[in-house]
C-alpha cells in the first residue's frame, strides 16, 4: 500500500518530463483538462436561486434537456438571457460573512458556451432581494443597457450601461414595481399601486428624459394583475388574479390598455392563472399560455399550475387545456410548434411540445433535476 | 385618521424621491431609504406590552396547546406569511430568536382569528442576520398578498432589506391592529 | 383594500408616539422583540455544514431535542464546544463570491446562550477544509488556546490565543493528520502516517519547546485506525478499521501503548467499525459506545452504523449491542445512564436513552430535523 | 524507481517545513503550498493524449452505452470517488465542465476494470471555482481511502484548496497508472 501511494503521489508531483509512468508500457495515462465549451445548440437556462449560499444558472440542451453545466451566482439572484442566448447576466448579493457584514450588489456578466463569468459591475446597493421574477431585472431592447428593480422598500430602478459596465442612474419610481423595456429605443413601463403605468424615456445615455402615466388601467383591489408580462404583436399584455388578460401599448410612450378580456369566461371550476412567471407567448403560433388552477380563491394566486392553458390572444379563445404537475412557471420556444418550459416546485425541469394541429395541446417531453428556489428560465435560439 | 395616513405616506414619498434621484456612489452598507430607517422606521413597534415570554399565546388560548399550533403552518397567524416560522426557530409569535435582528420593515396580512371571529392585521417581520432557518418549517400562504407594487402586502421580498444584517432568518407574526 | 394597507404601514410608520392604534379600544398591539437568551438547560450542539453557503450550528435542548436556534458560520466548517457549554468556536471559510474570490479563512466565537457570534479571530488561509471531524479543531484543556488543522494539502496545526484573539504559531506536521489536546497543559498529538504518533509540547505562550516521537502504534497497511479519538481515563482511545481498539498513554509526552485488543473476537458478520466521529466515551458509565457495521470490507470504513455497541474497555467486553438506523457520528452525556446522540446521514439528529441495568442497552427517544452535511455534535452540561 | 519518489517526498516534506514554520503575516489567497504548487505540482497531469472530446469512452468501451455508465455512481472508475459526478455536470471523465479550475492536486484510488480485470490508479480531481454540482449525482465510495495521515488516499477533504478559486464544484476520475 505504501507503495502504490507512493507511485500516485509521483503522478501527482511528477516533473514535466520524468518518464515515471510512462515506463509502463502497456498504459498511457489519460489527460486532465478543462472542457472549454459546451455542446451547441439551443438551450434552457434557469436561474437556481440561494438564500444563504452561492446560486447559478443551470445550462440544458433545449432538445433533450441534456445538462451542460453551472454559471455561478451569488445570493438572492435574478437572471436575464441575452436575445442571442451567447450571453446573460445574473443579478445578485454577496455580504462579507455571507448571511452578514458587508453587502454587495453586482451584476454578473455571462458568456453562456463556456459558462464564464467575463465581467463584473458594481450596483448601488438597493436591488430588489425577491423570487425570480423576470420584470425584476431586464435588459432594453438592443441590448444597451440593464434595469435593476431596486427596493429598500421604496422602489426604484438602476441603469446600467452594458457597454461602460456601470451604474448610469437611479430612477426613482415610488409605489411602481417591474421592468418593462420599450421593444425600441431605452423606455420602460411600470406597474404603479394605483392600478396605472408610468412610462419613463430615456436618452442614449440613459438618462430620463420624460415619464408619463397612463389612465386607470387595472381595478387594484377587485382585480390586481400579475407583474409576469409578455409581450404579444408588440403590446404588453398581462393577466389577472381573475383571469382577466388586459392587452396594452406602450408604442407612443404612454401606456394604454388596447383590449381587455376574461380568458376564463364561460369555464366551470373557479379557474385563475397563478403562479410567478405563469405567462409565455409564443410568437409564431401566436399562442400565450397560461398556468392556471382551480377553485381559486383569496391567496390562490401563487398555487402552482394543474393546467397549462394555450389561448388565442387575436381570437380571444382558449384553444387547449393541458393537464400539467404544479407548474409555478413557464417559457417558451418561439418554434412553429413550440416547446414550453415549466419550473415546478419540487424542484424540477419540465419539458412539453406542443401540437399545432391539436389547440397546441401540450405533451410531456422530458424532466430535469433542478436545485434552490427556480423560477426564472429562458429558452435561446 | 386618513389625513394623518397621508401625510406620513407622501412624506415617505417624498424623501424617496429626492434620496434617490442619483445613483449612490458609495457602497456604503446602508440605503438611503435603511438611513430614513431609523428616524422614520425605528420608531414602529414601540413598547406597547411588557417584554413578554408567553410564547403569544393569549390570542391563541384554545384547548390543545397554543404552542403546537404556533410551530404549524396551518396556524391562523400565518394566513399570508412566506418564510420559515421563527416559532420554531428559537423565537416566537412574537419574537426573533436570540442572536438574530428584527427586521425594520415588514409586510402585513389581514387574518381571522377563528378564537373569537375578527380580523386582525398581522405584521410579518423577518428576524436577520443568520442563515434561512431550514430545520424550521417553511410555510407559503398568501391571503391578501399583493405584487410588490403594493409593496406594504407583498411577501415575495426579503424583509430585512433594510437591516444592516440582510440575511434572512426567520419570520414572525405579530398583532398589530384588529382589522375594520 | 388602500385603507387597509395604509392602516398597516401606518403600524409599520408610527411616529413614536402617534396614538394611532391605541384608539382601537378594544386591542392592544403586540410587541415584535428579539428574545434575549435561550432557554437554560443542557443541549446538544449540532455543526450543519454547507459547501456552498453558510453553515450553522444548531442548538437543541438535550433533555427534549427542542430546537433552540441557530448561530452562523460559513462554508465547510468545523466546531468545538467549550466544556462549560457557554462558549462555541467555529472555525469555517468565506470567499468575496461564495465559491470564488478572495479567500479568508476565520475563528467565530460564540456566546452559546445568547446565540451570538461575539468575537472572530483571523486565521492563516490554511485551514483544512474537510468534512467535520472533532479532531480537525479542537481546544486545549484549559481553554487558552484553539488548535486548527491545515491541509493545503501539506499538514500543519495553527495554535490560535484565545484570549489574545490571534493565530500564535503554525507548527508543521508532515504526513500526519488530526489534533489530541493533552489532558493537562497545552501539548498536543498528531497520528501520522507511518503508524506513529507525534506529540508537540507548548509553551504557556503556545510556542513549541519540543517534540517526541512514538514506537510504531498501528499498521497503516494492514489495520488503520479512524482519527475519531476519546480519552478513558486519562488515555487516548481509537478503534481500527478492522474493529481494534488501541489505548495509548500522552501522559508523559510521548505516546505509548498501553493495550490493544479486538472489540469483534468472537462475532459472527464480519462486524467492523465505521462512520465519522465514530466512536464516544462516557466517562461515569466507564462505557465506549462505538458505531458498527455487518460485512465489513475494503471501503465500508465510512458505512453508517446499523448497531451501536456499548464496549467496557477496562473488562474488554462488549456489554451491548443496540440496533439503529444508518447514524454516521455519535456523541455522549456523561450521566450515570448516558444519553447518546447520532447524527445520520439523511440528515437526523437522534436521541438514544441508555438502560445501565442491561448493559447500557440504548431506546430510542426522539430525532429532531437538521440540515447540510452534519457529522459533529457535543453535549453540555 | 523508489529512489525518485522518496527523493521527491523528501523534497516536497523539507519545503513543507521550512514554509510553515511561522505563521504567514499575509492574508494571501494562497498558501506556501499552493504556491509551491506552481512549482512542483503545476507540472502534474502534462498533456500526454491530444485533446479528448471521447468522454473517455477507450477504457468503457462495453455494450450498453459508456457515457450513460460514467453517470452512474456504481461505474468502476468511481470505486473511492466522494463527490458530485463531473460526467454529469458538463464536463466528462477526464474533462472539468467549461469555466471551472481543475485541482492542483488529487487523491487517487485503485479500481478494478470488469472489461480488462486490471487494477488502475485512478486520480480524483475536483473541479473548483463553482457551487457544488447539486444537479449531478452525489457519489460516496471508499475503496481504499485512508484518513489524512494518508493524505493522497484521502477523500473528505475539498481538493480544490491549492487552487486559487477554492470553491468545490464535482470530481473527476482520470485514469493515471495502472497498478502493480
């Protein structure tokens, strides 16, 4: 025994060209090295968020949910995937005794086919510690700059210049809560308590240059929406702890509601949406789905999907109803026939396809393991 | 009464915004909005009782034993609390467990006290400064909960946001009000 | 729904003072306080590690298993328990990203009753970072000095002032591995990897004056003992893969055998020790409780016990054998009838009561939930 | 041949000695060894096969599918292996997953291969840098493993703590000799 700890020992410590194993002639002693890239191909990123450790973002082939490995974060996290899925930032705190001491806000830069942290860039120190959700931290349309949902509690946004790697400006936007970019240029909107939207412009440096509100859109009280939006056509649309789908522009720089509907109308069973990032729409079927459930009621509105609905947004029809596992959120691929992501909160990777040809119908295609608290995924191209 | 809500709220409003019209350029460990903190929040949860070590059980003297009851997350209390009860945790209904800092913002529920059949506001503190208190149940309810939009009702953030300790703990549930 | 939520931030905004909700006659408003101490009482002290964020000790009641609290450490830590019960160290790492970064690697001192971390001691970034072992951190007799095992992977011991709250003396321990404080005065042992032991003498400034080597005490090839360590009387006790169990003598600065017999003569199953702070000695009782294992063979030194046996190393007997489920790590009270605790692997805290009358055969008494990768615990008075 | 090992032992025990005979005043993020590292353990595992993308399947070549083999806590390569598979966290047999630091330095084992019924040194590296692969299986086997007065047969210890980034991320399992 001594001997052969002592051959391994010489593996380990051999000087760079002693011919010690290579005496033996019969072997030749493999390699180690770094892998330096995953496979390609499209891929489902999700967010494991941590509360009194390190979180990371978890790489799956989108075709067969092969895991291709770790992005490391930090504590209390949130993601956002570049539209090229080459890159993504992650969001998130680190103290000096990591539940304790000294506290750290940073963005994480991500370059996602070699699972790299490339950069790093210092926050204020007020960003938003919540659950995943995607309206907490966005990127604007080209890619320029970065929003940061602040709360200490009162609310505001950072900006961050992507291309500086710093900080621009802190917007103040009291009793408003979510990000969400202008489909062109640096705008954003946001949910205000009073049941409205303020919409700040900003310049190419990123700088307010104007904010507006919008008239009355949602009932706060009887009728609260969801801060989980999509985008649909170029509209903004959200859905209700009722069930109401309010479809709204922001295209001339104030929000305005376009159309509103109930998706559950004429349905049996007290069914609601709910969930965390419950809505997905998939841009080429022009389908939005939906996780609902039944019998909801008072404090439903975050039980976990027992059905996946897709609805019609144009139509305004519901076209399938898909049993699924307590789905508490989705993405989708913006396929012809689209592959939906579902987080549940066990907590594990669900995979669906969908049938075009059946209401989009969904079928099980597949489940991964996942750690933490997981709510946030994005499919890439 | 509602006059007195308004003014403290635009107040509130107000040093937001002008606190945070630039962006900090220290990192200083406490927010601007943790700073206002201790003037405007410090004061909250003045002394009202005796220190107290009955484990919250007045409000909860039914037959089989309040103190089971404070370690489920089916208790009443608990109707829109998303955390792991500090109940169970070295604390109390009422108190953070030793060596953790109670948090100086909290949401707050409006639950039924099935005892005598009236609604009571329910402040859910986090306790601070320690890791998540798994060996702890973790309970997720979320009656009259709302989007952080509504930030006073909303349990999906970390409370001790604005503690100098941001790790989160553990949660309690304290009486606060009876409810209209 | 405004009036309400403003009358609850109006709790949250009460200007001292302000009878806001004093006006409500009929209620009087709880007070949210942080409780000031646990319980009094003996308990039972678990270390939680975690590889990726914060560990903890957790503190249970040793009488009832009710759990007390948490206080905070860091990442792949170890614990020692002052014999007074009042005062805990810790000794664990923190890195500026969690996984990455700068290193830094600290003593956490801890008042046991209040839960709090009252002091933290600098340590060279050497500290062995290893699943917890009672010999990986240990406290002279007297309390004046902390012994820390680093492995980088070369073997040191750091000798931390307690009351000075710094590192004193790194003293290099090549090729050997674990600490054995002196039952009197600040020497310590080292089991080394040639089958003997090394024992370093201190001076009352914790500096060493000297060193000794021991004969050859066990065969490393053959039958290697676990570092898992008690003191009997005065001598230092381990058990061997194979199940024999070594007394030994420090008391004069030199280890010494002083017997060495097989707990397993005369059993059937191929018992065998195993686990991770495997075996404990109940001094009153005159009883070594060790965790073993059926079919023993190469690589079940780490099996969890499916009996614990409670041994009478000065007849040489084994008096009981009580079945358990899978416990990895065992602690004991020192009552006339030991109350012992084993930590499984699931992770479990159990509680065993144990019968003097019937050769301190053990019952079970309850477990409690713990959390991480938890292979240490200490009983107070 | 011994000759060379102890005289490299000796080597590696009289720099070990002399570097820590004080306690460093620096708070460096790495130690004596570490840096001797680049010295004498740097030059450890040098490139003797061109780079493999074959996840190692020359020695595991049998029917039934290597790769899905070395996802497997029971394959015959992971006899003393306690950790998290990097086979299954996107990197192979031979290879850490892309972004993470191999480990300066190993424990090895000797495992038995069924298809050949040679007895192989097997080096278990850790891959460092990143949060423990908790999406990948856990394994815990101790086929030889000894405690840390053996220190290279020792497998409780975090072997990423020669490297700068000290974080554990999963274990590998190279095969680097075969034995005697």
């Amino acid at each position: 025994m001594v001997h052969l700890e002592r051959i391994a020992l010489c593996a380990l410590l051999a000087v760079a060209g002693t011919p010690a194993l290579a005496q033996q002639a019969e072997f030749t002693p493999e390699q180690l090295t770094v892998r330096d890239a995953i496979d390609p191909g499209p891929n489902v990123l999700v967010y494991q968020q941590e509360w009194k450790g390190a979180g990371s973002i978890a790489v799956f082939g989108k075709n067969d949910l092969a895991f291709k490995g770790l992005m490391t974060s930090g504590m209390m996290g949130q993601m956002v995937v570049a539209p090229d899925g080459r890159r993504a930032y992650g969001q998130s705190t680190f103290m000096k005794r990591i539940v304790y001491g000294d506290f750290e806000q940073v963005v994480q830069i991500y370059d996602v086919p070699t699972l790299s942290v490339v950069g790093e860039i210092a926050l204020p120190p007020k960003a938003a510690m919540t659950l995943g959700y995607e309206p907490m931290f966005r990127l604007s349309a080209d890619g320029a700059f970065l929003y940061v949902q602040n709360g200490t509690p009162a609310a505001s946004v950072t900006v961050v210049d992507t291309a500086k790697g710093t900080a621009v400006q802190e917007i103040p936007t009291p009793g408003c809560w979510g990000i969400y970019p202008s489909t062109a240029g640096h705008a954003f909107s946001t949910i205000c308590g009073t049941g409205t939207f303020q919409t700040f412009a900003l310049s190419a440096e990123g700088t307010v240059t104007g904010k507006t509100q919008s008239a009355a859109i949602f009932d706060v009280d009887t009728d609260p929406i969801f801060i989980s939006g999509a985008r649909v056509d170029g509209d903004l649309v959200f859905v209700s702890f009722n069930g109401t789908l309010h479809r709204l522009s922001d295209a001339d720089g104030t929000v305005k509601a376009v159309a509103s509907r109930r998706i559950t109308d004429g349905v049996e069973g007290a069914w609601a949406p709910g969930g965390y990032n419950l809505i997905a729409y998939a841009a080429k079927a022009g389908v939005l789905f939906v996780g609902m459930h039944a019998n909801a009621g008072d404090g439903s509105h975050k039980n976990p999907a027992e059905e996946i609905w897709a609805y019609d947004v144009k139509g305004g029809t519901v076209l399938s109803r898909s049993p699924v596992e307590h789905i508490a959120s989705l993405t989708v691929s913006d396929d012809d026939a689209p592959v939906l992501f579902g987080l549940s909160e066990e907590p594990k990777l669900y995979r669906f396809t969908s049938d075009p040809a059946a209401g989009f119908t969904l079928t099980a295609a597949g489940t991964a393991a996942i750690t933490g608290f997981a709510s946030v995924a994005a499919v890439t191209p | 009464m509602t006059n007195l809500f308004d003014a403290i709220l635009d107040r509130f409003d107000r040093l937001t915004e002008r606190g945070t019209r630039a962006v900090a350029k220290t990192s200083g460990r406490r927010s601007f909005l943790a700073r206002a903190g201790s003037a405007m929040l410090g004061g909250a949860m003045m002394p009202l009782l005796p220190f107290d070590r009955t484990f919250g059980q007045a409000f909860a003297a039914t037959p089989g034993g309040a103190v089971d009851e404070a370690l489920q997350c089916e208790y009443w209390r608990y109707c829109a609390l998303d955390g792991n009860l500090c109940s169970a945790c070295g604390g109390s209904l009422t108190q953070c467990p030793p060596g953790s800092e109670a948090s100086k913002v909290a949401w707050v529920g409006t639950c039924r006290n099935p005892n005598d059949g009236k609604d009571y506001l329910v402040s859910y503190n986090d306790c601070c400064g320690k890791p998540i208190c798994d060996n702890s149940p973790f309970c997720l309810t979320s009656k009259g909960e709302r989007p952080g939009y509504r930030m006073g009702l909303h349990n999906d953030i970390n409370w001790c946001m604005a503690n100098t300790s941001k790790g989160y703990h553990c949660t309690v549930a304290v009486l606060v009000g009876l409810a209209e």
